[in-house]
C-alpha cells in the first residue's frame, strides 16, 4: 500500500484544468489572480526561526477543549450559527441551511500522516451532519478545503449545491462532485439559489489573501462572502487580510445580522493576509456601515496552529477591542449553535470557557 496518491489527489486539479475554468475571468492576469491591495512579505517571510517557533506550539490550549455534539433540529432555523471549529460552521438562513468551509479531518494537510493536527476533536463527523442545502466554500487553502470531507458530503449529501469562488469547481470536480451541483463567482459576482421556494443570494467580495494547494500560487480566487436571504443577512469572511473595501461591502451589501470573522492565525511576518482580533473588529464595523446591534462571532482561531501567537490570544485581544468600539460579540464553543434572533442556545451556557485553557 502506498501514501502517495491519497496526497497527491488532494493537491486538487491540475494547472490546465484550473486555467480552463478560470480563463473568462477579468480579474485573471498572466494566468493568477491577485490582491487589489499588495499584501507585504517582511524579511522574505517565513524561515527556519518561525518554524521552531511552531513546534514550540505556542498555540496549544492548556487542557483539553470542551466539545459538544451538535443537535440540528430537522428544519433549518430563522437565523443560527452552529461553530465546528476554525472556519467551519452550519449558517441556518430563513430556513435554508449552508455549510462554510467544511473541514473535519485530523489534520488541515494533503495528508493525514503529517500537517497541522486539530488541537479539539471535530464536533461531527461529515457523514453525520445533518441535511445540508448549501456548501459554501472561501478558497482552496487546506484548512478551508478538506478532500475528505468534501468527499464524504459529496457521497451523503446528494441535494447539496457546493458554491466557490473560480477555479475552486476544478478541484471539487477533480474530487469526483459532479460539475452540475457546482455553482461558481468571481469577485463582485452572486449566485442565487432556490432552496424550498426561498432565494439565498451568495455575493462574492474580494479577499486579501492568496490560494494554492500545490507548487502554484493563484490560480484560483479567494473571496469573502455575503449571504443573504429575504429576511435576514450574514457576513463570513473566508481567511483575509485587513483592507478598506469592506467598506464597499457595508454599502452594497449591509448591514448584516451577524458576522463570521476570522481572528487567528495572524503574524507579523505576513501583517496583511490574515486579521488580527483589532483589524476583525475594525471590518465588523465597517461591513455593518458602522451600525450597531449586528452580532459578531469569531472563526478562524483556536482549533489549528497556523501562528506563533498564544493559544488564547485572539480572543484575548478581540473582546476588549470589540466592547470599546460597542461590538456584541459571542464566543461559541466548538460544537454549540446560537439561535442569532432571540440569542438563545448552548453558545451562551458558558461564556468564558476558553477562559480555562489559555
């Protein structure tokens, strides 16, 4: 038996399947995307000092995570978040269920051997998550896209429509999805769905990020999303860097019921493709036109370690960023769903839990 193709097939497709999907893109130039904004390299990025830092795993909880094992009522709510972990979660939207960046293997890696380990274990696993109308998918990074996982869904979930950015479909397909469950955007662009007689509208807006899952970089888009329903609205980040065009999301798209955004896995060694807890709060505000009563919950941290900042460090920073600047915000555990409209559920049974493993 050989480890090679299991790592080998989770690179996705190849260069040519990619540029076949992405080539009527405007945002395409000599072959790869890229940010409106330059994201910064210091010192050249990331040698051999930051890679002893992260086996040091300064990232590591103090004890052992508590988890809960989501119960999915049968019919999707008005508006709930169900947190997985990093930047999993189930968004139930005027009845319609969406999935985001569904990853629930061991490791967020081509392989299952070696990679970044989850530091909880996965409240679900794919085969046992309940009825999924919508997969919603940021970019092609591995701890946003898990072949396993999408695999698994693809088997079990045979309703689901997967929703990318471009060049992602060439992935999904190369995975065995077939091309019609596939639904695509390129930056600016929407894809509207009727699930169960209710249009959800999935708006695409640049990211400052990046993308890759081999030797290439680029190829395919990265994207924030907006998702939003004939009666209630959400906001999820996807993995980004802090840039002024959230603004441009607030006025075209908000204010937002609630807001999913990233706040971990920040560095000052690459300061502009991921959020720090003050930038998160700053984007909160700004997507939201800097209204008030818009729920914010925190994704992207303590379930990989993906930096060299503390375990607890992002929610350390975020709540007091977020109480000056007059920001509601809740921190689920992994596993717990909020009920967004009358704020009730097993994400408020213990507020200050990730207070005990830091």
């Amino acid at each position: 038996m050989t480890l090679i193709p299991g790592p080998l097939r989770a690179m996705g497709a190849s260069s040519d399947a990619i540029a076949a999907a992405t080539a009527d893109s405007p945002n395409l130039s000599g072959g790869v995307f890229a940010n409106r904004e330059a994201a910064a390299v210091v010192d050249g990025g990331p040698g051999p000092g930051a890679l002893i830092d992260m086996i040091r795993r300064p990232g590591s909880p103090s004890g052992v995570i508590p988890v809960l094992r989501p119960v999915a009522p049968a019919a999707p709510a008005e508006l709930s978040i169900t947190w997985l972990g990093h930047a999993s979660e189930i968004v139930d939207v005027d009845g319609v269920r969406v999935l985001c960046d569904p990853v629930l293997s061991a490791r967020c890696s081509p392989s299952q051997i070696v990679g970044p380990k989850r530091m909880h274990g996965a409240p679900v696993r794919a085969r046992e998550l309940p009825p999924v109308d919508v997969v919603l998918i940021s970019h092609d990074h591995y701890d946003h896209l898990d072949t396993g996982t999408v695999t698994a869904i693809a088997k079990t979930q045979p309703n689901a429509v997967f929703v990318a950015p471009l060049g992602v479909d060439a992935h999904l397909v190369s995975w065995g999805v077939d091309a019609a469950r596939i639904r695509t955007a390129d930056w600016h662009g929407d894809v509207a769905l009727e699930v169960r007689g209710t249009t959800i509208t999935f708006g695409a807006v640049p990211a400052r990020h990046f993308s890759g899952r081999g030797f290439t970089r680029n190829q395919t888009l990265w994207v924030s999303w907006t998702i939003t329903g004939p009666s209630h609205s959400v906001f999820f980040s996807g993995d980004t860097g802090f840039t002024e065009s959230y603004r441009e999301v607030g006025e075209s798209h908000g204010p937002f019921d609630v807001t999913l955004i990233a706040i971990g896995a920040y560095d000052d060694l690459w300061p502009d493709i991921h959020l720090n807890p003050e930038e998160a709060v700053t984007v909160h505000d700004l997507v939201n036109g800097g209204g008030r009563g818009s729920l914010m919950i925190p994704i992207h941290w303590g379930t990989f370690n993906l930096a060299r900042h503390s375990w607890g460090d992002p929610v350390q920073r975020l709540l007091p960023a977020a109480e000056s600047a007059g920001i509601d915000v809740c921190v689920p555990r992994p596993g717990s769903t909020l009920d967004v409209i009358d704020r009730a559920g097993t994400a408020f049974d213990d507020p200050t839990w990730w207070e005990r493993h830091v």
